[in-house]
C-alpha cells in the first residue's frame, strides 16, 4: 500500500508545483487520512441450486484428502489472527437438511467467526430473490433466518447479504423490521440488483431507515470515453493486485470501509481446486493484517464501532480505477483458466505483429513497385 500512496503524494506534490487543483483531493481531511480503513472479508456460504453442500459449502470429495470450503477459508484467516464474516444461506435447508445447515452454522459461530444470514429464499418462501418479494414477505424471510440461526447455533444476526446482491429499497427497511442492523447487499458492479442501480452512493457506507448499509467495494477496471467497466472485489475475479490497489486508493481517499467478497466453493468450484484462489486470501489477509493503514474487521464488530460512535464511519465517498494494465496483467496470471484470458492475453502481441507485418509488405511493395519504375525508365 505504501507504494501506491508515495505515487499519489508524487502526483499531489507535481500537481501543487503546476498549481493544479485535484477535485477529488479538495475538501478532504487530513484526519480522514490519518484513519485506518475497516476491510471486512465476506462469504457467501451457499450450495448451487442442485445442492450439494459436501462439495460447495465444505469443499469435500472423496478423491480429495484435504478440505477446500469454509474450513479452510476461516484456517487461513485464523493462521493471521483474523476473523471471516459468513453469509449463510439457511433457506436452503428443505434440499440441504436442516442439520446440515445448522451444522454450518454451529461450526462457524464456534470457531469465532461472523455468521450471519444470505437470502436466497426459493426453497422455503416460493420466490426466487428478495428484490422479487414484498415488503412483507422480505420480512417474514429474514425473520425465519434469525430465527433458524438463533435455534441452531445460538447466535444473534446483525448483518444480511441478499442472494445475488438482488435487494431494494425494500429490503432495508425489512432488515430494521427483522431487527438486522447492518446490510451488504449494496453493489453497484451487478447490473441485476435493485439496490445497485439506486445509486446511493459509490463506495462509502451510508446509514438508511437506522441500517448502516455498507457497500460490496467495486472499482472501474477500464474505461474509454464515457463507457466503464466496473468490477467488485471478489478474490476470484480481482488479482490481489488489484485488490491492494483499490483499498490503498480508498484509503488514499477517505473512505472509511472496503468489502471483499468470495463463496463458500470459491477454493473448490464444481469441484475442481482453484489454489490460485486460496494463495490470494492468504496472501490479502497476511498484507492486510500487517498493514497500519487498514484494519481487518467483521461485519458484527463493524457494528460494535458504528453503535459506539454512529460517526465513526463517516468519511469520503470514491470509485477507484485500476486501468487496463493491471487488467491485462491479469488475464496472464490465468491463461489456463479459460479461452477469454487467452484472448485478452494474446490479443496486442498478435495486433502488433500484425501490425508489424503489415507495415513490412508494404513497405517490400513500395521497394518493388519503385524499382520496376525505375527499370522502366531507364529502357
Ligand atoms: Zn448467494
């Protein structure tokens, strides 16, 4: 993080020389500065809808020796003294079984860790997300989560994720009926929620109806003209570049909370291992903790911290840009994850030796066509 923040007091020292005046940068408080930023690491803790939550939520085969689910996950944030947030989707217990998800649920509160509840009601209330429920039924949703989750495992919910980021309006105003004070399902990188397309805000945490609505982080990765390409912190998606990248920009900035976000198979997708994925939670967490400037939290203690002092979270709001270099760099670091990274990876070498040996035969043309002109005089 120290780097990319030299680099902007570089820019901001130039920019003060040239007497240019950065908007981003005016108004902003040095105290801001001072303050470190809250990251809170996030999982969605679901089975696909065939379900199989041996496989997608506990990372087990019988042709794997090694766990690649949650166990895993919540060793690797204990091997550095942190602890995870656990988005658990209850509703699927009529095709999971309820000891199964109560046994998720057991498991994470025991360990330490944050459980808290994700929506995707279908199973239990006939409606695909929450987006698609009305106000009451959003409520009668969520409060058979805290219900289920305060049965099994003892624990009192505080925070909620919707299924699919698919939340509105609605949804926080049940989150405060269903007495959940904090809610994650703000994400304005998902074109398919509500609650994104509001625009409430970019990145930085905002209070509605008495909930702290704290928003998945999201960046533009690239951009030309007025087109953008936004992307969220998802340790499958981003590189760990990236993912530095952001969260020193946001801290940079002011803004006082960045969110990353992964799946309980996200180790183990459809069975297959993704230890590249495993790397970049270890290798964040090991950074993060580390770092002065951020400080890595739950969603539970960021509500310890907001209750403590509602204006503790107040800050600036930012969108960050990666650009598309490290976008590139990317699609290197994972050629052998599908045909689109090689496309990308290989797409400007290929143009520029097109390019290259366009210019050559032309160029050879040229020499041909000037010596046959030049025969064809001198006859
Ligand atoms: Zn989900």
């Amino acid at each position: 993080m120290q780097r990319y923040i030299s680099l902007n007091a570089g820019f901001l020292v130039v920019c003060t020389l040239l007497g240019i005046v950065v908007p981003s940068q005016a108004g902003r408080t040095t105290e801001a500065k001072r303050l470190p930023i809250y990251v809170v690491f996030t999982v969605d803790v679901e089975s696909f809808s065939n379900g199989n939550p041996e496989r997608d939520i506990w990372g087990r085969a019988p042709n794997e020796p090694q766990e690649h689910g949650i166990g895993r996950m919540m060793d690797i944030l204990d091997r550095h003294g942190a602890k995870g947030t656990f988005f658990v989707n209850i509703y699927e217990a009529p095709t999971s079984g309820n000891d199964t998800m109560a046994e998720v649920c057991r498991v994470i509160h025991q360990r330490g860790h944050d459980l808290e509840l994700h929506t995707h009601p279908g199973p239990m209330f006939d409606v695909f997300s929450m987006q698609d429920a009305d106000p009451v039924k959003q409520t009668q949703i969520l409060k058979r989560g805290v219900e289920l989750i305060k049965e099994w495992a003892g624990a009192e919910v505080v925070a909620h994720r919707a299924g699919g980021y698919m939340a509105n309006l609605d949804t926080i105003k049940a989150c405060k009926q269903a007495d959940i004070q904090l809610e994650f399902s703000y994400n304005m990188g998902w074109p398919e929620s509500d609650l994104g397309r509001e625009g409430l805000t970019e990145n930085a945490p905002f209070v509605r109806d008495g909930v702290l609505c704290v928003p998945v982080t999201c960046y533009i990765q690239a951009s030309a003209g007025s087109w953008k390409s936004m992307r969220f912190l998802d340790i499958e998606a981003s590189s760990p570049q990236e993912v530095r990248k952001v969260v020193a920009d946001l801290h940079a900035n002011g803004v006082r909370t960045a969110v990353v976000m992964m799946h309980s198979f996200s180790f183990f997708r459809m069975g297959k291992r993704h230890d590249r994925v495993e790397r970049t939670l270890d290798e964040l967490v090991a950074g993060f903790v580390a770092d002065p400037d951020v400080e890595v939290v739950t969603a539970r203690q960021l509500y310890e911290i907001w209750r403590a002092d509602p204006n503790a979270l107040v800050g600036a709001d930012y969108m960050p840009t990666t650009g598309w270099w490290m976008t590139y760099h990317r699609s290197w670091q994972r050629l052998g994850e599908g045909w689109k990274n090689i496309a990308v990876a290989f797409a400007p070498p290929v143009f520029l030796v097109l390019v290259i040996s366009g210019g050559v035969i032309i160029r050879r043309r040229r020499r041909r066509r000037k010596s046959r002109e030049a025969a064809r005089a001198s006859k």
